[in-house]
C-alpha cells in the first residue's frame, strides 16, 4: 500500500480522531449524533495511524510530498 498522508497531515488526523471519538463515547453511543461522530473519529484516527486515505486514492490527492 502506497502512503498518500503526510506527517502534518497524520497528526491533524490522529488528533482530531482521538477527539471525536472521545465526544462520540461521551454523548453516548446509542445515540445516532454519538455514533456518527464516533464512526468520523474512529475513520480519521486509522486514516492517520495507516497514512493512507482512500478518498485521497480516488481523487488523486497526496499530501505526503516528497518526504
């Protein structure tokens, strides 16, 4: 698998994804507000744990660069 998430990138995503997913789990999963943003967070941190989007992959995106 190609890496197309770069390293500002990954951590925009991680951190974002830790946060979601902690509100999701606070509001309660068992509400439909508490598992949309659980699900968001949950995409967002393995997007960046993986470095690899695959909405990135279908539109050509690459913020990784050259690093």
């Amino acid at each position: 698998m190609i890496h197309n998430v770069g390293t500002q990138d990954r951590l925009i995503r991680i951190t974002l994804g830790l946060f979601f997913l902690i509100i999701g789990l606070n509001t309660g999963i068992t509400t439909l507000w508490g598992l949309i943003v659980s699900i968001v967070g949950l995409v967002a941190l393995a997007t960046g744990s993986i470095s690899f989007c695959p909405a990135y992959k279908i539109t050509g995106l690459n913020s990784k660069g050259s690093e």
